[in-house]
C-alpha cells in the first residue's frame, strides 16, 4: 500500500496526540481509576459496499475526508481514478474496520 501513497508524492505519517509521548495504556488507565476485571475483546467488522462510488461517498463523512482534502485537485481526482478502477475490479468490496473494547467492573 505504500508504494500507492508514493506515487502522489505522500509518506505516512503517525501522529501522536499532543503531549504524549507513548500511545495510551487504555488497561492501565481504568486500573488507575479504580476498575477491576479489565478485559480487553477485539472487535471486527465486516462491511459490504455496493460499489466504488459509496466507499468514497463514505470516506467523505470520515477522517478519510481530511487526507483527501489535503490533496490538491488534480491529485485527489487522480486518487479517485484509481482507487475506483481498483475496486470496480474485484469480485466484492469490504469496509474492514477495527476496534478494541474494553469491559471492567467498577
């Protein structure tokens, strides 16, 4: 996928939230808070999408919209040329998404 981002002339980039030098301990801060029981479940979802078209019309209602706002035009309508090629050339199109919940006692 890197390569993709590359060939408009982008590098990924992790952000860090602003004052912190580690990514957040989600356990150790409930712990700290006086919940017990901690547990952690991986949660993942499925989502079928119809076609090219509402994957991007979805990525505009999300942070998504924020990277393709920072393209300038004829980058972005590149972008969408292509990953709608792309799409339109599998057999099914997937919204995978990832979450972690977390459930403890108080």
């Amino acid at each position: 996928m890197l390569p993709f981002f590359r060939a408009f002339g982008l590098e990924l980039v992790v952000v860090v939230a602003a004052g912190r030098s580690a990514p957040l301990d989600e356990a150790g801060t409930l712990r700290e808070a006086g919940f017990r029981g901690i547990v952690e479940a991986d949660i993942r979802v499925e989502v079928p999408v119809p076609d090219a078209d509402t994957l991007w019309a979805w990525f505009q209602t999300h942070g998504t919209r924020q990277f393709l706002d920072d393209l300038p035009a004829p980058r972005r309508a590149e972008f969408r040329r292509r990953m709608t090629a792309d799409l339109e050339s599998r057999d099914r199109i997937l919204l995978r998404r990832y979450a972690w919940l977390f459930t403890a006692l108080a």
